[in-house]
C-alpha cells in the first residue's frame, strides 16, 4: 500500500501514561481488539515496549506492518534541524520498525538539546539536578524544525508529517513556507473544547485534524489537572442519546468526536474499554444531538503549557491566548 493512498484510521490507540509494564501487552491487546493506528511519542517514554507489542502482533499474525498506521513525535529539546532525524531513528529503532507513517512535532517549543546518553526522554525540565530545577526555552523558529522534518519524508523515515498543538497562526505560518504541507493537525478537542475556527481552517487546508483527550477531563484527573466534577459523560445531553442509542456516554462523546470528520485516540488499557472505544461506527447522533453537545463548549483546555509549564516547571509559557 502506497504512503499516499493509506489513510489514517478514525480511531486510535492513544498510548500517553501507560505504564511501561503493562504497555507492551496493551498494544498487542489493542492490535487483537481491532485496532490499527497507535498513537506513540519519544516523550511518553515507553516506545520500546509499543514496539516490543507490535513485533509480538506481527509475529503471531495478528496483522501486518502494513496494517497499522504508527505515529511518533518529535520532542521539544530536538527541534534544531541537526537533531530532527537522530531524533527520528531513535524512535524508529525503540519502535522496532523501518519507518512511521506519521511524524509530528510534539510542541510548538524549542528547549534546549538534551543528548540521548545523558537523558532520554528528556521530559522539561533541562537540569533535574540544579538547585531549582526549570524549563528552558531555546531559539530555534519553527520553520527550521519544519524544514527537517521535510527531510525525514524524503528520506522515507516517515510516509507523513504534521504538528501538535498548533494555533490557527502557527498553522496559517506554517501553509506559507511549507514544501511538503502537514498531512494531520493532532490537538485536544473534546465538547468542552470544540476548537470550530481552528478545525473549519484545518480543513480549508485539506488536513486532517486528529483529537487528543476526546473524553476530556477523564485523561488528566490523576494529573489533578481536572477535577471529578468536569466529566462530560455526566451532562443530560450525553447520558439522554446515550440512553436513544443504548450506548454508554463515552460511545455518545467518541462518535461526536468521529461524526465532526476528526481521528480520534481515547486511551485505555481495559480490555472492555477497547472493544467499547472501537463499537462506535454502527450508530449516528442525530444534527439535535451534535449541536447540542457543540453547544457544551466552554473552551476548558486540560492540557495548557500556559498553566502547567508554570505550576510545575517553574516556567511561565502560554501557547494559546
């Protein structure tokens, strides 16, 4: 299959905060459950595992490498064009695979270089051992980053590439200098954040938009990021279709997520969960029942540099305004 004509499967194995132990078993349980495209990243400091799973599906004829479709990110202390492509094959050799069908930069920030030897992933902050440990920024503009991950496709390291957490400016920037144009915009969206401006110019650029935290604040409750209370699967608008369609709440959130046009990658590692998280392309949200969950939004953002760079990096560093 051709790097041009596979496309990205709708939903997705998202593998942010699971446990290395356990992870290796979770991807080949997600790959037998049915799913394809998996949701890795340098920075969630268990690829090896994620690749120790797939190399196991594979074996065991579960699928093949052509199959899946496989993400990785580029992690912010890599973003000076010399580090891009070690950055890359790192990942490839943790994945055990020959090439990733999509590369994202992680964040629209530079930190400073962290070598492989000294600490890897690198994770924030630059000097865990100084007496007040912090973030640090580095100059490096975005278009050089861009121009070296244009170079991975080249080089066939990676089918496609794309951003993370890009605004709608960054991503106007980006479309002007751009040779080979991002092929996916990955960003937290759920109903309490619908990003409508930035998805309806996401699409104006004929790129496909990937939701991270689709269920919202259920990913960052054990962060203390969210509390109890802001669980959308609590809202009447959601357990009311839920009860029409005699689906759970989170099928209700994840096929609003599917039926606006967006990939999705809820995570779990619960076998049920997996089988629930697929089951969601049998049934369909009436127009009523999607602009009433539109109309949840409040613009809450779990997921903010603006807030957790500062409370726990000691490093004040908004992204989004």
């Amino acid at each position: 299959m051709s790097s041009n004509t596979k496309m990205m499967p709708k939903v997705g194995f998202g593998l942010w905060k699971i446990a290395k132990e356990i992870c290796a078993d979770a991807v080949y349980n997600a790959i037998k459950a049915g799913y394809r495209h998996l949701d890795s990243a340098s920075d969630y400091g268990n690829e090896v595992e994620v690749g120790q799973g797939i190399k196991r599906a594979i074996a065991d004829g579960l699928c093949s490498r052509e199959d899946l479709w496989v993400t990785s990110k580029l992690w912010n202390t890599f973003h000076k064009k010399e580090h891009v492509e070690p950055a890359m094959r790192r990942s490839l050799k943790d994945l055990q695979l020959d090439y990733v069908d999509l590369y994202l930069i992680h964040f629209p920030i530079a930190q400073p270089y962290v070598d492989f030897d000294d600490r890897y992933p690198p994770e924030w902050i630059f000097d865990p051992k100084a007496a007040e440990p912090r973030m640090e920024t580095a100059p490096v503009p975005l278009y050089e980053t861009w121009q070296a991950m244009e170079a991975l496709v080249e080089a066939g390291l990676s089918h496609k590439i794309g951003v993370c957490n890009y605004n709608t400016g960054l991503l106007n920037d980006l479309m002007s200098y751009a040779k080979i144009k991002p092929a996916v915009l990955q960003v937290e969206s759920h109903p309490y954040l619908t990003q409508q401006r930035l998805m309806k110019l996401a699409r104006s650029y004929d790129i496909q938009v990937t939701a991270f935290s689709p269920l919202g604040a259920l990913s960052y409750l054990e962060l203390d990021m969210a509390g109890a209370k802001e669980s959308v699967l609590e809202q009447a608008v959601v357990k009311d279709a839920a009860k029409r369609l005699n689906r759970t709440p989170a099928q209700v959130v994840l096929r609003w997520g599917i039926q606006r046009g967006n990939a999705i990658i809820p995570k779990t590692s619960r076998p049920e969960r997996l089988a629930e998280n697929l089951s969601i392309f049998d049934f369909e949200l009436s127009s009523a029942e999607m602009t009433a969950i539109d109309e949840l939004n409040c613009n809450r953002r779990f997921n903010d540099p603006g807030q957790f760079c500062e409370a726990a990096f000691n490093k004040f560093y908004p992204i989004y305004d």
